[in-house]
C-alpha cells in the first residue's frame, strides 16, 4: 500500500509541474516496478519496451484513429449546420426552443463524433450565431452547447469508451450498445434543464419562428449523410455485421465521401485532417501506454487487492463503495483533464468493483457519465474553456453561471443510472445476451 | 501567442520539412488504412474475397501512424498535459521547466529506444515473421526504438530552440506593453 501511495505523490506532483501525463505514468510506474523488482532494471525496461510494442500495434486500439478521423471528416464537411437546421425546424417554436435545437442537434453531432470537446466547439460555430439572433441570453445559450457537447463522449463511437474497454477486456461492441440509452436520457434530461431555465426567466430563451410540414422535410433532406452514416456504423456494429475497427474505416470513408460530395476538401484540407488526426491519435496512445506501465506497477504493488481488503474490513456496502468511487471522480473531475483521470483511476477501481459483482459494462458507462460531469464542473471544466476560446466575448463565469441546471441534471442522470442499472444494460444484454 | 506563429518562428529549413515529412508519412498511412479496412470489408461481403494480412497491416499502420507522429507533437509540447497552474508559472519559470523536463524525457526515451531495438535485433535473429504476410515483426519493432531515439533528439534540439523562442516572444510583448 505504502508504495503504491508514493507511487501516487511522486505522480501527481510530476503531473502538477506540467510533466506529460503519458510521461509522468511511464516513469513512476517504470521506477516503481524497478523498485518492486528488487532493482531489476532490465525487466522493469523490458515490461516497458513490450507495453510501447504491444500497444502501439493494438488491434482493438486502431479504431481510435479512424473514428477521430470520422469525426475530423464530418466536422469539416459542414453537416453541423444543417443538424442545427434540422433540429431548429422541430424545436425552434417552443419556449427556448434553439436552446432544445442545439442540444439534440449536439446529440445527434455525438452519434459521428466521439469527442466531447469536437462536439462543442463545432456546435458552438453554428448554433451560437441563431441564439444571438434570437436574444438568447448568453449563459442560457452556452451553457447549452457546454453541456450538450458533453455527449460526444458517451453516445456512441466514442474514444472514451474504446480506451476503457481495452483496459477492463470488455466488448466495445457491448460498451456502444451501453452508451446509447443513458445518451439518449441524458439529451431528455438537458432539455429540461433548458425548459427549467425558460421557466425561471422567460426572457433567456425566446421562440423562434414556427416551420411548417413541406419546411421540416426539407431540413430533415440535409442530415440523411448523417443518418446514413451513424445507421451503417453502428448498425454494423450492433449487428455483429464488422468489427468496430471495420466499422470505423468504413465510417470515415463514408465520411470521407460525404465531404467529397459537399466540395469541402481540397488536397491540402485533406492533408490537414489526415495529420491532425494523426496528431491527436499519438497523444491518445502516448496517455494509453503510459497508463499501461503504470497500472502494471499498481498491480505488481497489490493496490487493488489491498483496496478490497480495505473494503471488506469496513464492511461497507457494494453500493457504498460505488458512492465512494463517484465522489472521488466528482472531486478529481473538478480538476483533472477528463481521459487522464479516467486511465489514472480505471485500472485500480475495476478489479475492486469486479470482485464486488457489478457488471464491467455498466460501470464503464457511470465512469464516462462521471467524466462527463467533470467536463462543465468548475474550476476545470474543459467543454467551458473551449466554448470561451471560440466564443472570445464570452467569460468562463457566465457559461458555469448557466451550466448549473444541467449539472443538477447530470447528477439527476448519474443517479438513475446508478440506482436502474438495467437503462445501460438492456440494450447489451437484449442484443448479445 | 498562437502556436501557428510560434510555428512559423520556431520551425525553419529543415525542421519545416521534417514535420512536413514525419506529418506526411503519418497521412498517407492512416489514408491507406481507412482504404485496407474498407476493402476488406466490401471484400469479405460482395466479392467472398477478404483483403490476405488485413489485420496485420492495419496493427502496422496504427503503429506507424502513432510513432511517426509521436516527435512532432513531442516537440511541439502538445502531448496530453494538467496545465491549470500555467498562468502562475513565468515565461522564464517554464522555459527553465521545459528545459528540465525535455531533458529527463530525452534520457527515458533514450534507453527505452536501446531496449526496444534490441527486442527488435532479437526477433530479427530469430527469424519471426507475421502469419500471413511473413512481414518480419522485428521491423516495426526496430521503426519504433529508432522513432524513440529520433523523439529524444529532437525533444533536446528542436524543442528547447521552440522554447527559446516562445521566451523571448514573451519578452517582447512584456517590454512592448510596458511601453
């Protein structure tokens, strides 16, 4: 235990003077196996060199640069504006109703890209210019996109989820089945929040203008790439069709030739997209393999084991313990980046939470709810800084001033899907069960 | 300060063309492997045929794409960091730190690239090949330990030159808006 404790100090301070977290893993969990090893460098140096190896030529991993490029592709082909179109031409009439337009339009963004930050910033380019329009108030108007974008990690793809399933050795196929429902609760409970913030102050959200039938299926003709492309991915997916990798290539192709046929690439557009994506992949794997030295050293040092020893000798209830987790998360979310707290905590929860019978899947989902949350709550909430960063007249402040009902709805969604397992379950369970 | 600018300031000659080498490598590979899955896929269900290898070379080309562009983000410094506590930290503080830092990472990288190329030496000697394409594995192995060692060169020429720069852009401005 002791040594895992330090382990954990000499971590957090290397993180905290700006070592890369990938880095910052791989060095404590390399010195601290050196140590375990009775100062065996080379196997300590051979455990490493295996994990680069292995990792970076991962199988299951290779979807993580096909589905950034998917989302990459598809962000710059221009589809978010006509998502907005199509969910304006449903919602705008209703009582804040472009707020409810920019949540689903971000819902349904989420269903092709699997980055939450992605999602908010491209949804912040063309719902924020009709919300100003309409006199939204700007923390109604932001807060809704801040909260929305949220999404894009756990309504399928998402990179979040790929990652854990690598880490527990769960069926991601099972993981995107479990993320759909608890996505789709969480657009039903962001709607309230925005009905919730109307109610309170009418003049924040104003209606927009009525469209009529022959309007709304004219909206409706410019997402059907959108359709298509989510219902072949994922379809594919859940059906057992292709492999998520497979899924993801012919995701972004099919990406790809959506953003042919709107003109949006040239070769140098391409090139950018193709690098960029490439670049964030690295970053992704770098933090992946540093996580895995790391958790190889916390298991050689028996942290888990000694965690449920811990537990057992309290007596506390299993669902005590996942309260205990959540907290901890809630904490750590305020000031971690969201996949670092996940790859730094994830290897030493799952065998606890394992051992004390719950199910791997639906755990997954609670820690992406979790992260989630982490991303608009205060003072770090990296779906807030991004919205100011491209929003440059709006303040952090106002957007966590306008956030908070959708925290609360957050919270709201964390609880039932902890306390009704069966809304992340029964979509696995009914489809591979 | 965008980083486009301290782009252009920093990467000059042949540093441009290595980034622009290292990000083309990394393009046409993620490219080919989107081409190798679909393929295989249309392959598998129109044709009957499936692409021979498809999985071998899609773990090769995740690996390149990964490694080839693993020295320009390090570099770059756009590796995955906590930075809440950067507007605490003085321009000449973080030079220092990231002097520090590069350094400690060039030696990890270093020793972890010997070892990884000796894995790499070993599986060649002992002749293993993938079980379809007989592509010997110690190459991408090899790919890897010297894109470590190229990571740790770079990081403590290129990286702490950007760093100079990014320094002194900072003073500039700081000596600007005094005047």
């Amino acid at each position: 235990m002791t040594t895992s404790l330090i382990g954990f100090a000499c971590l957090l301070l290397l993180i905290m003077v700006r070592v890369p977290i990938g880095f910052a893993m791989g060095l404590v969990g390399f010195f601290g196996f050196v140590y375990l090893n009775d100062m065996n460098w080379v196997a300590a140096l051979s455990m490493s060199s295996r994990r680069v190896i292995d990792t970076s030529q991962d199988y299951g991993l290779s979807v993580i640069p096909l589905f950034i490029l998917m989302g990459n592709l598809v962000t710059r082909s221009g589809l978010s504006s006509e998502l907005y179109k199509a969910s304006f031409s449903f919602l705008g009439h209703l009582k804040g109703g472009l707020s409810l337009a920019t949540v689903v339009a971000c819902g349904a963004f989420s269903a092709i890209c699997g980055s939450s930050l992605a999602t908010a910033a491209t949804m912040a380019k063309v719902s924020m210019p009709p919300m100003r329009k309409y006199g939204y108030s700007d923390s109604l108007a932001t807060a809704s996109i801040a909260a929305g974008g949220t999404l894009g990690i756990l309504i399928p793809p998402s990179v979040i989820l790929v990652i854990y399933g690598i880490m527990t050795e769960q069926s991601i196929r099972e993981l995107f089945a479990a993320g759909f429902l608890p996505g789709l609760l969480g657009i039903i409970l962001y709607m309230g929040a925005v009905s919730w913030t109307v109610w309170r102050d009418p003049d924040a959200g104003p209606r927009g203008e009525k469209k009529n039938a022959k309007q709304r299926i004219q909206a409706l003709k410019g997402v059907w790439g959108v359709l298509i492309l989510f219902s072949v991915v994922m379809g594919g997916i859940y059906g057992g069709i292709f492999t998520p990798t497979e899924a993801a290539g012919i995701g972004a192709a099919g990406a790809f030739i959506i953003a042919l046929l709107r003109k949006s690439l040239n070769f140098k557009v391409l090139f950018d997209v193709l690098s960029e994506t490439a670049q964030t992949t690295a970053s992704l794997f770098v933090v992946v393999i540093g996580a895995l030295i790391f958790s190889n050293f916390i298991n050689r040092a028996g942290l888990p084991d000694e965690l449920l020893k811990l537990i057992t000798g309290y007596d506390l209830s299993p669902m005590m313990v996942i309260f205990v987790i959540i907290g901890i998360y809630i904490v750590l979310g305020a000031v971690f980046e969201s996949l670092s707290m996940l790859l730094l905590t994830v290897p030493i929860f799952y065998p606890v939470v394992e051992s004390l019978g719950f199910d791997l899947v639906w755990f997954g989902i609670v820690v992406v709810v979790v992260t989630e949350i982490s991303l608009i709550t205060p003072p770090v909430g990296l779906n807030v800084f991004v919205l100011s960063g491209v929003l440059k007249d709006v303040s952090t402040g106002t957007i966590f001033k306008g956030v908070t009902p959708f925290w609360t709805a957050d919270i709201i969604r964390l609880l039932l899907i902890v306390l009704i397992p069966t809304i992340a379950t029964l979509l696995p369970n009914w489809l591979y069960h | 300060m965008s980083s486009e600018r301290i782009q252009a300031l920093s990467e000059k000659g042949p540093i441009k063309w290595l980034a622009l080498f290292l990000n083309g490598l990394a393009a046409i590979t993620l490219f080919a492997l989107m081409l190798i899955t679909c393929v295989d896929v249309i392959g598998r269900y129109v044709f009957n045929s499936p692409l021979v290898g498809s999985t071998e070379l899609t773990e090769m080309a995740v690996g390149i794409v990964v490694f080839s562009t693993f020295p320009i983000i390090s570099w770059r410094r756009e590796n995955i960091v906590v930075d809440i506590l950067d507007n605490y930290v003085s321009p000449k503080l973080d030079f220092i730190r990231t002097i520090i830092i590069n350094c400690v990472s060039t030696i990890a990288l270093y020793f972890i690239g010997q070892r990884i190329i000796l894995l790499g030496k070993r599986s060649l000697g002992y002749g293993e090949v993938s079980e379809y394409l007989a592509i010997p594995t110690g190459w991408m192995i090899n790919f890897i330990g010297i894109m470590c060692w190229v990571t740790a060169f770079l990081l403590v020429t290129v990286g702490i030159y950007r760093s100079l720069k990014v320094l002194q852009i900072s003073n500039n401005t700081l000596l600007k808006d005094s005047i």
